[in-house]
C-alpha cells in the first residue's frame, strides 16, 4: 500500500516538473515572438527634397492681329490640315487670314494719293522753271534801267516799275523754290499712307513667327477680332516640345539645398509608373509670398524627345540632394524604439531627433518638403540574442525620410533589430513578428523571414 503511495506521488511530482518546463519553456518562447523585428539591409539610400510643379513649354509665342476684322479662312499646316489645336507649322506659315476689304480700298486710296503728289511736284517744279525766266527777264530790265538812270529816256516812274518788277520776281522765285519743298514733302507723305496701308494690309494675313505646335487657337471663322489698345490674341505657340521646363515652388527652407546643374526625378499623373528625370536649370529670385510662406520658382530642364511629356501636367519632383551607396540601411523606427522603462544610450536629444525623421510633408508647409536632414550622430538598435535585448550603438547617416543609413563595428548585414512590440491581437494571430514598422504613411515594402 505504501510502495503504491510512494509510485503515485513521484508520478504526480515529474508531471509538475514537465508541466513546469513546458509552461517555462512557452513563456520563454513566447517572450522572445512579442516584439516587432526586421533584417538590417544593404543597399543605396537617397536624401531628397519634395516638391510639387507644372510642366511648361521652354519657349511661348502668343501670336494677336494688329488689325481689326473678321477671321475669314485658317491656313494650312504641314500635313494639309487646317490650323488648328496641335498643328505643326513652320515659320512664316499662314495661320489665318482677316477680311482685307477695308484695308485693300485704303492701299488703293494711298495709291491714289501718292501718284497726285507726285503730279503736283512735277508741275511745282515746271512752275518754277517759268519763274526762273520770268525772274531772269526782270533782272535784265532793272539792270538796264539802272544804267540809263531817270533821264529824258527813262521817266522816274518806268525806273521805279522796273526796280519793282525785279524785286517781285526775285521774290516769286523763291516762293517757287518753298513750293518744291512742299510738294516734295508731300510726295513723302504719300509714300507713307501707302507703307502703311501695304502694312497694315498684310497684317490682315496671320503667319508663324517661329517653327512649334498649336497650343491654344482662340478665335474660330467668323469671329470678329477688335485690335485696340491690347493686341488679341489669336494663338498660343510653343517653340519646341522636345526640351521642356517643370516649374516647381520650392519653400525658403529648401531653397539652400537646390543648386544648377542639380539631379532631378518626378512623375506625372499621366504616367504614374514611368519615372522622369531632369536638372535644374535656373532658380529665380523673385519670390513669392502666400500666406506667411515664401517661395521660389525652380527651373527644371528635362528631355521630351518622346512627345510623352504634354504642356501644363502636375509634376511630382524628388531633388536629390545626398546620396549613399551600398549603406547599412535599418527603419527609422527601430531607433526610435527602446525597451520599456528605458532609454537607451542614445540620449534624449538624439532620440527626438530621430523621432522627427518620417514626418515629411505632414509637417511641412505646402510649398515643398524634404526629408530630414540628419547630420552626424548617433542613435541605438536593439537585437536580440536568444531571449535577450542587446543594445548596438550606431553612427547615423542620412535619412530618406523612412530609413537610415547606419554604420559602426557592431551592426552587419542580415542582423534583426527590433523595430516595437507587438499588440494582443498580432500576438494571437501570430503575424507582425518580422516586419518593418516604419512611418504609416509611407508605403510597405513585404520582407520575407522567419520569426527570430
């Protein structure tokens, strides 16, 4: 009876003993899946400046009529269509045409006009010749009388007809000689109202000033044109759509890091998963203001030699402004995370820091936003050996925004760090043990591994 006691009671002691192990060896296990991990990483990092802008033609050409009229016909352009949204033309290409009547009746006019100055300087000028003779006999008559004198030959009253005489026809010769002048003068008025109706008739014919494309026709057939005080404008030309601009607005905070000659990516809507590149080309100084924020217009040249890149699309553009590599990258979260009730040698000044890396645009005015510019320092991972947290410490790098590049003699390829701890429901679920848990508002990229 006492055997079976003994056998009963030692049989119930090892199941606590196993019991006891397999709860402790749970625990253990358990311990080690709750927290969030990720692999350290190697590859290439880039900091760079968001910004949002329009692409633009390079060059304009607003084309107006200096003559009111109706629109009466379109030319035609390269391919024999007639002018219209997207044409191809050549300079000096007819674009469209005015009614001339009222200017062709003025050139008939101004014509008209020139060839009567012209007559009237041909008879000004023979008037002048019969001056001339009449001049000259008179100062053959005075020249005779005052030889002769007053005398029985000559009474004082023919002597002072002569004197007269001369004196009017010296006087009438010049008269003659002003008349020339005018009518010269007049001549050359004529010729004017004549440039200017041939001028103002050709404006009726509407050409190219330059080689490009049709953006904007802004009149149709029939539609009368008013040319006052503003030319109207009749349409819009780009030079060329080979070479094309983004404008961007980039805010006073990130003016600094923008340069000529600067590497440029973007997108466009149109293409969403076609990627862009381009320089900057000029950063203009005038600078606007809108609501408190100031900002500059950036010039950025890219190649359109495909035609892909249409006038006016919304540009998405990254400046980049560093780069590393072949880095060490790890998530930003992993060093801002620390055990519970600790943290970490990194110090509070490094950890807020860091913890500002990742909040890009949210936090930063509309006008364009970078990724934090990180300078040297240095922050703390945690990775785990069995069922402990061991702390690494690490240089920092430059950041994207969502990682980091971190280097120093402790931290290698492959190595998982702990990037937080996981909630009840993943725990019981059993996800989330390796993966990055990095800005939400920043796009996941899946990692493969096993739960360390």
């Amino acid at each position: 009876m006492k055997k079976g006691l003994f056998w009963a009671v030692a049989i119930a002691g090892i199941g606590v003993v196993i019991a006891c192990g397999a709860m402790w060896s749970r625990s253990s296990k358990e311990a080690a899946s709750d927290y969030r991990t990720v692999q350290v990483r190697r590859g290439d990092l880039v900091e760079t400046i968001s910004a949002t802008g329009t692409v633009e033609p390079e060059d304009l050409i607003d084309v107006g009529a200096q003559v009111a009229g109706r629109i009466v016909e379109f030319g035609k352009d390269r391919q024999g269509r007639e002018i219209d949204y997207g044409s191809e033309v050549e300079a000096g290409m007819v674009l469209a045409r005015i009614d001339d009547t009222v200017y062709r009746a003025d050139l008939n006019q101004a014509e008209a006009g020139l060839s009567s100055a012209k007559a009237n300087l041909e008879r000004t000028k023979a008037d002048l010749e019969q001056l001339k003779a009449k001049n000259d006999q008179a100062q053959n008559d005075w020249e005779r009388a005052r030889k002769l004198g007053p005398s029985d030959a000559l009474s004082q009253s023919s002597y002072d007809g002569y004197r007269s005489a001369a004196d009017v026809a010296k006087a009438a010769l010049e008269m003659g000689k002003a008349a020339i002048k005018q009518a010269e003068a007049g001549v050359a008025q004529a010729q004017a109202d004549l440039n200017r109706a041939k001028q103002n008739l050709s404006y009726c014919t509407i050409v190219s000033p330059i080689k490009g494309v049709i953006i904007d026709r802004r009149v149709n057939i029939g539609q009368t044109v008013v040319a006052s005080l503003n030319a109207p404008s009749l349409f819009l030309i780009a030079k060329d759509l080979k070479q094309v601009q983004v404008w961007v607005a980039v805010n006073e905070a990130d003016i600094g890091s923008i340069h000529p000659g600067q590497k440029v990516t973007f997108t466009v809507d149109a293409y969403p998963d076609e990627r862009f590149e381009g320089r900057v080309g000029k950063i203009r100084l005038n600078a606007s203001m809108t609501q408190n924020v100031v900002t500059y217009t950036v010039e950025v040249v890219t190649d359109n030699s495909s035609g892909r890149l249409l006038p006016y699309l919304t540009a998405n553009l990254r400046f980049e402004t560093k780069r590393s590599d072949n880095a060490l990258i790890v998530p930003n979260q992993a060093l801002k995370w620390s055990p519970p009730g600790r943290t970490g040698r990194a110090g509070s000044a490094d950890r807020s820091r860091i913890a500002e890396t990742g909040r890009g645009e949210r936090d930063r005015r509309p006008a364009g936003s970078g990724a934090s510019h990180q300078g040297a320092g240095t922050g703390t991972l945690w990775t785990l050996e069995g069922n402990t947290l061991k702390p690494v410490r690490v240089s920092l790098g430059i950041s994207d925004g969502s990682e980091t590049a971190v280097s120093g003699p402790d931290i290698r390829e492959g190595m998982v760090v702990v990037t937080g701890t996981m909630t009840a429901s993943e725990i019981s679920s059993g996800s989330g043990a390796q993966q990055s848990s990095t800005n939400p508002f920043v796009p996941q990229i899946p990692r493969r591994g096993k739960r360390n």
